[in-house]
C-alpha cells in the first residue's frame, strides 16, 4: 500500500469512546446504509440488543497513533529500516512461500476474498514441506548441492543453520561432519550427514531434530597445541565465552598445583572425597624434585578434579582364584586349618 492511502486510512480511522471499538471511514458509511428488504417479506422490529445504533460523528474520537506527524515519522521508519530487511527476506523465499497483495483501494471484505483466493490449496503441491534427497552428490561435493536439481526462476537453496554438520548425529551427542552424498534438501536449507542410517532417520521425522538450535554436545573437548605467541589463550577465551565451556590451562594448572605440594614440609595423602586434595604420592612427588622424566598422563586426576569429575581410591586388585582342589601352601593356613590338616 502506497504511503499517501495509509496516511489517508489512518487519518479517517475514529474510536468510540463508549466501548473503544475502532471504525474505519467505510465501516461508518455501511452502518448509515439502510437494511435491505426483502420482497414480499413483512418487516418485524428487531430486537433491543441487536438494534445497530447510528454513530454520530462529533462523538467519535482520533487516537493518538493517527495523528499525521505520528504516521509520518512510522512511515519514515518502516520505509529505511523495516522494509529494506523485509524485501531480503522475501528474496530469500520461493514464490509458492509468500504472498504479496496491493491492498490500495480495496474494501476489508474484498481483501479477505483476495487473500482466500491466493491461499486455495494447490492440490498439486504436499500439504506440508517435504524433506527430499538430493541425488547425485560426491563424499567431498557440497557447493553443486545448492543449485542441484534446481530450475530457472527458483534461487538457489540455502545451507540450514548446522552447516556442513549432521543434525541428526548433533542430536544424539556427536558433533560429525556430513558427506556430499548423504544430503537432502527441507524448506529451501540443505542438509548433509555422515550416514545413511542419519539421512533415513531425518527423512522420516525432519522435525524431530531441528526444534533445537545446533549447540556443540556437552561432553564435546577442544584440545589447543602452539608455540608461545600463537594465540591459544585468545582463542580459549573466545570459545569460553561463544559456548560456556571451561578452560583447563594444563600447563598452568600442573605448575601451580606442584607450586602448593613443595610448600608443605610433610607429605598430605590424596583425598578424593568431594572438595579433597589430589596430589602425587611421596615417590612420584621425590621424582619431580629430582628432576625426573615425569609422564604427563599422571597429572590426568589434577585434570578431573579441577572439572568436578568425581574421584575414588584405587580399587585393589581382585583375589586370585585357585583352581578346585588345589590346596593352598602350608604358610597361607591360618592354625585352625592347620590343625584339621594333622
């Protein structure tokens, strides 16, 4: 609708003040129309309360939001921000996605006609989108899937919100890239995944996986290996703060820890109650002061209590089972058994 019939509209639009109804210039107009009478048909006196009372026009008011200045400054608005990010949107959308009135000049009752006539079912068409294969794709071919199958006027599809990942893999707690020749095509996005047991399972329920946002798996871990001045702390910072997760500065952590056990002047035991001490024992902790190759692997427990794992003592190892009949040596045999035995 062209800005000149909205500011038109809105500057004929009144309220009555009675009830808060609002009434458009035609909407009053209809209501001074007299009831057409039917032929041959007697006229009985309608009844009180569905009596339409005439609206006098001194009575009615104008609100605040159609005033001219307010609908200036809204027009200005929607014509530099709003309508610019809703024409790339729409640009974005097949034909059979949207529809588009002139709605200039139009009664309500011819508007509602001509938005039913556009939305008539095409019986040529699925009731809802359908996810469809997408045939012919490479392992490593992912560009040729956006425009594959695709015809003149139609844009080319998009890739969905999980990219080059599976959906269906994400779902279920694996973050895996997709291949090229497991893919399908849902509401204009692509889809990729790194099975075809994924791509059955999405084609059969396309819903069921993406009423989530993508979010990387909870138990998902970034390992960060360079040189000094590459940058690893920037980035495990930036990661920390796009995806909440928890930075573990192992060498920092082994050095400050190893920093506390050296100023204690007697050795403390592990603990591994909730909120206890993990440590080396007395030898490994000889070894690091002697300058000992260490392997890092030993510093794993520093790792998971410094993350909230749960710890336990080491189990010992379970009792050897001795063959049937197999008597044990004399030494192991308590007296009593001994005495049986004479």
């Amino acid at each position: 609708m062209e800005d000149e019939d909205i500011r038109l509209r809105s500057q004929n639009m009144r309220v009555d003040p009675a009830d808060g109804t609002l009434y458009s210039r035609w909407e009053r107009e209809e209501r001074k129309k007299p009831k057409p009478k039917k032929e041959g048909e007697e006229e009985e006196p309608p009844e009180e309360e569905n009596v339409i009372k005439p609206l006098v026009e001194k009575d009615l008011v104008v609100r605040v939001n159609d005033t001219d200045e307010r609908i200036r400054a809204e027009l200005t608005h929607f014509s530099t921000v709003e309508r610019p990010a809703m024409e790339e949107l729409l640009i974005n959308f097949y034909e059979d996605q949207f529809i588009r009135l002139d709605a200039a000049g139009l009664t309500p009752d011819e508007l509602t006609d001509s938005v039913e006539c556009r939305l008539k079912a095409d019986e040529g068409l699925p009731l809802r989108p359908l996810p469809t294969i997408i045939e012919g794709g490479s392992e490593d071919g992912y560009l040729a899937l956006l425009t594959e199958g695709v015809e003149a006027p139609n844009l080319p599809r998009k890739w969905s919100v999980w990219k080059l990942y599976d959906p269906v893999a994400l779902f279920n707690g694996k973050l895996i890239k997709g291949r090229g020749d497991f893919a399908c095509h849902y509401s204009g996005n692509v889809f990729v995944f790194s099975s075809e047991d994924n791509l059955k399972a999405f084609m059969l329920q396309p819903k069921k996986y993406l009423l989530e946002k993508p979010k990387m798996p909870d138990i998902y871990r970034v390992l960060l290996l360079g040189p000094r001045g590459a940058g690893k702390h920037t980035q495990a910072k930036l990661l920390s703060e796009t995806y909440g997760w928890k930075v573990v500065d192992f060498k920092n952590l082994v050095k400050t820890t190893l920093d506390e056990l050296m100023k204690s002047d007697v050795h403390i035991p592990n603990n591994p109650m909730p909120g206890g001490r993990i440590g080396l024992s007395e030898t490994e902790l000889n070894e690091v002061i002697e300058g000992k190759q260490f392997p890092a692997w030993k510093f794993i427990p520093w790792i998971l209590n410094y993350l909230g794992c749960p710890l336990e003592k080491k189990r010992p190892p379970p009792p050897e089972e001795k063959p049937e009949g197999e008597n044990p040596p004399e030494e192991e045999l308590d007296e009593e058994t001994k005495k049986k035995r004479e």
